[in-house]
C-alpha cells in the first residue's frame, strides 16, 4: 500500500484497494482492554448474516452508528472464527485491535467511555485489501520459510496470517515460520497479557501447530538481552530496535528463492526493509523477487 498524504482518511488512502461489495451488520459482543492505548473487540456475526469472506491480512470499512465515513481497522481474528458450521455452534466472529485515537471518529466511538455503552450495539462493515495471506502469484507447497516483521500495531494483520497457518498446521508442515516482532519496551515487570497478541502468537509456536520460531525486540528501554515468560513460554528478546540484518539472517541466503517476507509497520521500518531485501546492487541487498517482499504501511 503507498503512503498517502499526511490528513487523509481511510477511504482515502484505500481507494486503489480492493472491497467487497456487500455490506454486514455484526454487533459488539466483547471489549477487552489490553493496556491504556489498545483495545480489543470482539464483533458476532449474527446466525441470520452469511459467511462473511475474507482472507487473513485484510481490514475492514467499519461504519459506526452516526458516523458519516468509516473508519479502517485490520482484522485479526481468522476467517475460520468468523464462521458458524454448525447450527447449534456458538456464531462466528470478527476481532479488531483498535489504538485509542480521538482524531479518528470511529475510533473514538469504539473507545468511548464507559466501554461497556456500546455492547450490543450494531456495526456496518465491509471486507477490503490485499496484503493477504496465502501470498498472490506464489504457490504455497514450493515455500520453504515465511517471515512476518511486525513493528507496533503492524502485528495486526500478521497474527492472523499466522493463526490461519496453525489452524491448518497439517498442510503447512513443509513451512518454517520465523516471526520478528517490534514494541516499545513496556518496562516495569513486562506483563505479557499487556504486550499485544505476545501471548497468543508464543502460544501458537509452543503449542508446535506451527514449526519456527519468535524473536521480540523491546525498544525505548535498556540495551539488554534476555527473556519474558508468557504462560510459562520463554520468549527471548532483544533491548533494541529490529534491523535489517535480524531481517536478512531469518531469510537465509540459501533460502531467499523459496520464502515470502511480509512487512507490517510505521512507513520509514517498512521501506527500509523493503528496499533492503529487493535491493539487486551487489553489497546492497538480498535482491528477492519483489512479488516475494509483501508490505502494508499504516500512519
């Protein structure tokens, strides 16, 4: 996605995206506070709306009562979550990570206070963009290795590629996964259920429904090396910033033709490691295909 003009909304800097035609109406079943900057929601699909189709990595136009634009929110959840096969089943769902922000009017409807004033409340919202996952143009059984580089909230779309891989781990064993995760140091006792999607994704490696492994870089704190313990799962990081040579060694050079690298994160993270990775001077770069070199920027 290229960046768009500093102050332009949602159905702005999407326009060239692709969207799905049909507009559903889910409800805001769960409102789950992560840390004082992020929360989380969980939006039912109603028994009576169809299947609503995505792939892993998109977003949605969500439309909030009395709001004239929407506002774009990545979903993180898994297509499968978000169906219901059985009629006695528990109704699907769809699960956004919304930063607070008082400049984005559907944010700020989702995160008005008291939270719990818009449980139940009904949400428009429609399916859009193609930073997907399995990757465009590349055939999923010739992939040895697919990398994720999450900076910040770009961990959004990430952790649901990755859970849809687990979800079907027994077709995906050929695949080893390797995922870089950057976050601002939390500091103080680095509660992990603080830390967003930590949990769930060293779960998912330790769990073995997916071969790899996780690195995490804590920036903004002490130049340190060490471990956080997520339900009893150590997760080594790294006191500094992700940089393109921790990006370049998850590749391996013997490996480059047969892997797909997704990048999610600030504009300046996202470029850098782009240019590096596609970057055919000799000394300059890994020279991947650039169909191989898959990113999303978000503002």
């Amino acid at each position: 996605m290229a960046s768009a003009p500093a102050g332009t909304g949602h159905l702005e800097r999407t326009a060239a995206e692709p969207r799905d035609k049909s507009l559903n109406t889910v409800i805001v079943k769960q409102i789950d506070e992560i840390n004082e900057s992020i929360r989380l929601f969980r939006l039912e699909v109603p028994k009576d709306v169809p299947v609503i189709r995505f792939l892993p990595g998109q977003w949605l136009d969500l439309f909030p009562p009395s709001i004239s634009k929407p506002g774009g929110f990545t979903l993180t959840s898994t297509p499968a979550q978000a169906a219901s096969f059985v009629a006695d089943s528990p109704p699907g769902y769809l699960e956004l990570a919304v930063r607070k922000s008082p400049d984005n009017p559907a944010a700020a409807w989702l995160w008005q206070d008291p939270s719990s004033s818009i449980l139940s409340s009904e949400i428009r919202v429609r399916v859009g963009g193609s930073f997907v996952w399995p990757p465009p143009a590349i055939n999923v059984r010739s992939l040895r290795k697919v990398i994720f580089v999450a900076g910040g909230l770009g961990v959004n779309p990430l952790v649901s590629m990755l859970g849809a891989i687990a979800e079907k781990g027994d077709a995906h064993t050929h695949l080893e996964v390797k995922f870089l995760y950057s976050m601002k140091d939390p500091g103080g006792e680095r509660e992990t259920d603080k830390m967003l999607f930590l949990d769930r994704i060293a779960n998912i490696f330790a769990s073995e429904k997916v071969k790899g492994e996780l690195k995490l870089f804590l920036t903004g704190g002490e130049e340190e090396k060490g471990v956080v313990s997520c339900n009893e799962v150590d997760v080594p990081f790294w006191g500094r910033r992700m940089n393109e040579g921790d990006v370049e060694a998850a590749v391996g050079e013997a490996d480059k033709r047969f892997s797909v690298v997704y990048v999610c994160g600030v504009p300046d993270m996202t470029d850098g490691f782009v240019t590096r990775l596609t970057a055919t001077e000799k000394g300059m770069g890994m020279g991947m295909e650039t169909r191989r070199v898959l990113c999303e920027k978000w503002w």
